[in-house]
C-alpha cells in the first residue's frame, strides 16, 4: 500500500461501509486499515479505531 492516502483510504471505506459485505472482502479492508492505523497519526488514530471496530464487528456477524 505504498503512496497510499491513509486520510482518504479511511474516508472511502466509510462512504463505502455498507457496500463491503463479504467476508472476504470485509476482511481486506480490516487488514488494510489495521497496517494504516500503524502509519496514522495518532490524532487520526480514534477515527481508524472506531472504523476497525466496525469492521471486526460486521466481519463477526458477516455470512
């Protein structure tokens, strides 16, 4: 994910939130946002934290 927007990555998958319902996909975007929450500042962190967790919890109930 080199040149990768971490700012704007995030922005999508919230616009996108209720498009991603695959378990596969949805595991994606999780692993994606867990390795950009590491290269996050940490005043963006809480905005990354609450989407992982949505994530986890839609993957948790996902089909």
């Amino acid at each position: 994910m080199n040149g990768v927007d971490p700012y704007a990555y995030m922005q999508q998958v919230a616009v996108r939130m209720n498009e991603i319902n695959s378990r596969q996909e949805i595991a994606t975007v999780l692993d994606e946002l867990e390795y950009l929450f590491e290269v996050t500042p940490p005043d963006l962190q809480d905005n990354a934290e609450a989407l992982i967790a949505m994530r986890r919890e839609k993957l948790k109930n996902a089909c």
